[in-house]
C-alpha cells in the first residue's frame, strides 16, 4: 500500500506563489447540536463553526500537515444528511475552515477502506462517484450561491446557482472558481481492490475574487451559510476492479449514502436555509506565523 499526492491547479485558473490551499474539511464548532430540538419534528438545528484567520496561508498539497492547521478545530463527524433516526455514516469524515485576506480555506479528512475514482475530466459529474462537496452562500439568502466537487483523483466539479432547484435554479457549470487550487492526499492505493486502504484528504484554496459578488474578505464577525457533503457508494468486485453494486433508477433514488456537516432534514443538499452558520473570527490563539 502506498501513499500518493494529487494536485490540481488549471491552467485556466491561476494559482498564486507558493500554491495556497484551501483545505478541504476543517471546522470548529462554537455550537454542537444538530439534531432537532426536544419535541420539535421540523428541520434539524444548522450546525455552527467559528472560522479563524491565520496568519499564513497552508501549503496546498492535501497532507493537512502545516503547522496553521494545528490550532483549527475539526468539525463534528458528519451525519446521514436527514438527521436524526438514520444510520449513522460507516466511516468517519471531519472538516476544518479557515481564512485569510486572500482565500477561504478548508481542508476535510476522509475514512475510506476502498479508495475509488475514475473521472478525470474536469466538470465531470464528481458525485457519480465518492466525492467531497463544499456548498457556499456568502449572503445567507439562499440566492447566487457555490458548489464544489472533488474525488480522489483531484478532478474538480464547480458551479453556480441562481437559486435552489426546487425553487426553479439554474446551475452554470460553463462557471469556474478562477484562482483555485486544490489538492489531494491518498493514504493507500487507488482503484485496487486487494488491499484495505486508510483513507485520503483534501485541501482547497478559494480566493475571495473567485466568488462573484465577494468584494474582498469577510469582516471579522461576518456569518456565511456553508455545508459540506460526502457521496459514498456501496461497492461490489468484479472482475478484479471495483464497480457500483447499482445504479439510481431516476432521481428520487438514493442507493448512494449522503453524510454531511450540517443535516438537510432530507436528501437534498440544496436547501441553503439548512445549511450551517460559519462566522469569521478576528484572530486565532495558539498558532504562529
């Protein structure tokens, strides 16, 4: 079993000195509860983190092991997306947020025994396959909002909406995060079958101008809607390769499992108002520059 990095940072999209990265995953909580509340059957709670600013930027090489990443508080292990009552995610997924005046960074780790991907393709349809999704409303209105889509080759799947779908939303896949970077972090061997892999992680770099709308980095106190998502497929082998046990009939069917940061109360992770409360702190205590 080996160990392997993949990077990514298009020739469309200029990456700055030094490859900055946005990690991939990385949250603190400044309130827990995610379940609904006692004798409510509404919507769960959204989930909240408070982000710090570091004082200098990862390296973006989806290893997670920079000095800055050490004082960023992990979020809590993500969750079936309908909350309460559903089965708890077979494998562990956390994430950590943080920022500075150039990018928002997030880097997420991923428990995987079978590392899978086969897209290479830029703007492939990432969740066809295991990915990890980061969603992003910078004005908390539900309205011109972000996703983006990686698996564990570093093919990148970015795009913007208007609005939800189920409110009519168009999603503008032509759209790209000009300036991102990103990497991936593969802790045993990808595509075979023979072995038991650890898992793999990711970092992500997203410059404030590449979000349309974001004139520069958040105030200190600014509260952002943010999820995260993970898309995990039950597997079979076949001929000596891994393949998906099924495919979805049509949309309304979900042999796929969905395990996020903040539940939707549903299987629909495009309902910003569900999303979780991430607020930009002023500073962070413990890390150096």
């Amino acid at each position: 079993m080996r160990t392997t990095a993949i990077h990514r940072a298009s020739a469309i999209r200029p990456s700055w000195p030094g490859l900055i990265a946005l990690a991939i995953l990385a949250a603190t909580p400044v309130a827990a509860s995610a379940q609904s509340a006692p004798g409510d059957d509404g919507p769960p709670v959204p989930r909240r983190y408070g982000a710090p600013r570091l004082p200098a930027p990862p390296v973006i090489d989806g290893r997670l092991d920079d000095e800055v990443w050490n004082a960023v508080p992990w979020t809590e292990p993500f969750v079936d997306i309908r909350g309460t009552g559903h089965p708890e995610p077979r494998f562990e997924t956390r994430a950590r947020i943080a920022w500075d005046e150039r990018a928002l960074y997030v880097a997420a780790r991923l428990e995987e025994p079978h590392l899978w991907a086969t897209l290479t393709r830029r703007d492939a349809i990432v969740y066809r396959e295991h990915d990890f999704e980061v969603f992003i409303d910078p004005e908390g209105d539900g309205l011109d909002y972000y996703e983006l889509e990686i698996n564990a080759l570093g093919t990148e799947f970015d795009l913007r909406l208007n609005r939800p779908y189920h409110a009519g939303g168009q999603a503008d896949i032509d759209w790209d995060m000009v300036g991102l970077v990103t990497a991936v972090w593969l802790d045993g061997t990808l595509n075979d079958p023979s072995d038991v892999d650890r898992g793999w992680s990711v970092e992500v770099a997203i410059p404030w101008t590449a979000l349309p709308g974001v004139r520069g980095p958040p105030r200190p106190g600014e509260v952002w809607r943010i999820n995260f998502s993970r898309v995990q497929w039950p597997l079979v082998i076949e001929d000596g390769a891994y393949r998906k046990e099924r495919e979805p009939v049509d949309w309304s069917d979900h042999p796929e499992d969905n395990w996020v940061w903040s539940p939707q109360g549903r299987i629909d992770m495009h309902r910003p108002g569900r999303w979780g409360y991430v607020r930009f702190e002023a500073g962070t205590s413990g890390i150096e520059g």
